[in-house]
C-alpha cells in the first residue's frame, strides 16, 4: 500500500491513529482501575474500543491509497462503528439515569439503530452529513441526561461527562465546516476535529473515572443518591 500524497490526508490518518491509541488506553484503565462497576464499565469500554476501532480504520482509509472496493468496505465498517458507538453513549447515559435495568432493555436497540445508520447512509449517499445529524441529536440528549445529573449532585463526574459532550458537539461542528491551521503540519477539518475531539475524549475517560473511583456508588443500582 502507497502512503497518500496529500498532506492533509497524511495529518488526518496520523491523528486518527493517535486517537485510536488514546481510546484503547483509556478503556484499559476503566477496565482495570474500576472492578466494582463491571457493567458500567463494560458499556463505556464498548464505547471507547468502538471509537478506537473506527479512529483506525480512518487512519488507514485516510492516510494509504486503497482499491476503491476496500475502501468502500473501510468506510462501511466505519459508519457501522460510528453507528453502534453513538447508540451506545445514549445507554451509558441512560444507564447513569435510569440505572442498569432500564438501560439493558436498550442494548438490543442500540445494535440495531447502528445497523440502521448504515441502511440509511447507503441510500442517502451522504453518509457524512447524516452521521452529523444523528450525532448532534444523540448528544444533546446525553448532555441534558449529565447536565441533570450534575446539577443534583447525584453522579461524581457527571459535570466532566458533560463538558466532554459539549467539546465532542464543538468537535462535530468543526468537521462540518471547512476549517483548516497550520501547527509545524497542515491540518484540515478532519485533522482539527480529531484534535478537539482528543480532548474531549481524555474528558469523557476522567469524568467516568471519577464516578468509579472505590467508595462509589455501582450505577448499576436503581437509587444512585449521595
């Protein structure tokens, strides 16, 4: 495989690929650092490897020049990814709410939304702009679910939870736009959002990791009061 010749693309994969690697480190510290939580943490692990797996898979599709048909395959299981992992941040949120019964139920139903996502950037042919649609209407039901949460002060973390949700909607609002810097390399709207985005997942990892720290609460429980 030839690496891709244009710089911007080449900017693109490599921060991809770092976002991949922050991903995977932070679903191995929650799994890790929080035994007393398994089913919440399996739910944000899921989140963080799914985010992981489709940062790789555009770093690849982004920085190397594929056959047309591979690509296409790379990028259907990318927006299958996105799919799912959008889906499931909505049961960690419930799952945070409404406790672990409540947010079980949804499991089923986040799989196939995902599945559904893919149908629905196949027969629009626009897959972008329906994922960022789909996203912005995901996330700001999340970001009212740990708005709440925080304000009732009935989930450590909860307010970190929601900055990181707040970036990741900043993040998606710059890749939709064409933004472009130039820090010692060139970045375009994809190199910026995957930046932004960084950040917002480095957030996201510290705000679940202080609502499992030892001492806490399993949200797994229905009450989850402090």
């Amino acid at each position: 495989m030839l690496l891709s010749s244009s710089p911007t693309e080449l900017t693109t994969s490599a921060t991809d690929a770092v976002l991949a690697i922050e991903c995977a480190v932070i679903m191995a510290y929650l799994w890790r650092r929080s035994p007393a939580h398994r089913w919440r943490t399996a739910i944000w692990c899921w989140v963080f490897g799914l985010q992981a797996l489709s940062s790789f898979l555009g770093a690849v599709a982004h920085g190397f020049i594929l056959p047309a048909s591979l690509l296409t395959a790379l990028w259907r299981a990318l927006y299958l990814s996105l799919g799912v992992l959008v889906a499931l941040f909505l049961v960690g949120a419930v799952l945070d709410w409404r406790g672990r019964k409540t947010a079980a139920r949804l499991v089923p139903w986040s799989i196939g939304t995902g599945a559904a996502f893919l149908v629905l950037t196949e027969l629009l042919s626009g897959g972008f702009m329906v994922f960022i649609v789909y996203e912005a209407t995901v996330m700001l039901l999340v970001l009212a679910v740990y708005l709440y949460l925080s304000l009732i002060h009935r989930l450590k973390g909860a307010g970190f939870v929601a900055a990181a949700v707040v970036l990741t909607m900043i993040a998606a609002g710059v890749q939709a736009n064409e933004v472009s810097v130039h820090l010692l390399f060139p970045f375009d709207h994809n190199g910026v959002f995957h930046l932004v985005q960084m950040a917002a997942t480095a957030m996201l990892g510290a705000g679940l990791a202080v609502g499992m720290r030892p001492g806490t609460q399993d949200t797994g429980t229905p009450s989850l009061r402090t």
